[in-house]
C-alpha cells in the first residue's frame, strides 16, 4: 500500500525555522511529482510547492517563495520541505502529496502540525 | 494565480437526499478540475479528477461536471457517510488553487 508519513512539525517562533520530512513507501518514489499543501484548522486546503521526479523543477506558491525549499532524497524516498523565517500566518497543518498518473494529489499523508508563536 | 469560488459554504441536506455543490474559476481551467472529501481530522480524499472522472473505489452516487469555467459536484443521494468537507482544485497551472470548501451537514 501507499503510505506518506510526515514527521518535523512543531512549535516555533516567529522568525524561525522547521524542516519537514514525508517519507514514503509502497511505490517508486523517484517516478512521482510530490506536492506540500497547508490547512489551518477550520479552513481551506492551500497548494505550498511542489518538485519533479528528479528534484530539478521546484516550484512555489507566492507566500513562500524565498523562505521555504523543498527538496527530495530520492534514495531515501524522503520528500523536505526546509521553511525559514516562519510567520504566524505559516501556522497550519502541513500534507506531503503525490500525483498519481491522471490523479492530482492522488495519496496524501496524515499531515504535521506546525504552530508559530512567541 | 487562478481563483476558486465555491459555493455553498455550508450546506445541511437529509440522508436520501440530492445535493450539488458549485466551484467557479477565475478564467478558463478546460476540464482541470479535481473534488475531494476530506473528514474531521483526516486528509483529503480524492472523488473525482478531470471534472468527470471518478476516482476507483469512489461510490456512483458521486458525480462531477462542467468545464471551463464552472463545475459542480452531484450526490445523488446522500448516505451517512457522506457528511464531511468538500473541496474542489484546479490543476490547470503549476500553481494550483483550492475553493474555500463545502461543509456538509446533517439537517
């Protein structure tokens, strides 16, 4: 079976940083585009980033450009997203996701908190 | 970036029940269009891709439509297990976007 398991989140200040890992298993890891995607609590699904197969083309939605990275061991079938200079408003439950053929963000993880406060 | 108005945003329907929700795009998305359910606490589901397509596993009563511009979501007869959030995507750019959602309640 597919399996995505976040781990990394936590508590940080503002101004801070995080690093958070998926780590997957039940398929080829290094054959798949794999996504980040936020929720705060309550409210709506937000696409964060996302990195091709090979780690060549990431790609950022406006309100993280230049503070988070996502990167990927393929090797290790481990998936990063590396955030810097957290705000308040970056405080939400992070997914890992992947596209599966035709499906977008066909299997997701369990998610990870992430909390910014002082 | 492409925006995505859903609508309602809270919707309470009865077990047997018709219901459709509504997702419209900012501009042209073709059929790139995916819903997903997602229950309290839980990760989102994939119902259906390709504004039409239903994803294996997902029960018949789940329907989508539309293209370009605007899309909805059927149920054709609501189960108890059906009683979750609702959220469409584009995925007609790199930078995808999610409606707001769809809360389904139990009238």
């Amino acid at each position: 079976d597919v399996q995505l398991v976040e781990s990394g989140g936590g508590l940080v200040q503002p101004g801070g940083s995080l690093r958070l890992s998926c780590t997957a298993s039940g398929f080829t890891f290094s054959h798949y585009w794999m996504h980040w995607v936020r929720q705060v609590p309550g409210k709506g699904l937000v696409w964060v980033s996302r990195i091709s197969p090979d780690g060549s083309s990431p790609t950022y939605a406006d309100s993280v450009k230049g503070r988070f990275t996502i990167s990927r061991d393929n090797a290790e079938n481990t998936l990063f997203l590396q955030m810097k200079g957290l705000r308040v408003d970056d405080a939400a439950v992070y997914y890992c996701a992947r596209d599966f053929g035709e499906l977008p963000f066909g299997n997701w993880g369990q998610g990870t908190l992430v909390a910014v406060s002082s | 970036d492409i925006q995505m108005t859903q609508s309602p945003s809270t919707l309470a329907a009865s077990v047997g029940d018709r219901v459709t929700i509504t997702c419209r795009a900012s501009q042209s998305i073709s059929t790139w269009l995916a819903w997903y359910q997602q229950k309290p606490g839980k990760a989102p589901k994939l119902l259906i891709y390709k504004a039409s397509s239903l994803e294996n596993g997902v029960p018949s009563r789940f329907s989508g439509s539309g293209s370009g511009t605007e899309f909805t979501l059927t149920i054709s007869s609501l189960q108890p297990d059906d009683f979750a959030t609702y959220h469409c995507l584009q995925y007609n750019t790199f930078a995808r976007s999610f409606g707001q959602g769809t809360k389904l309640e139990i009238k």
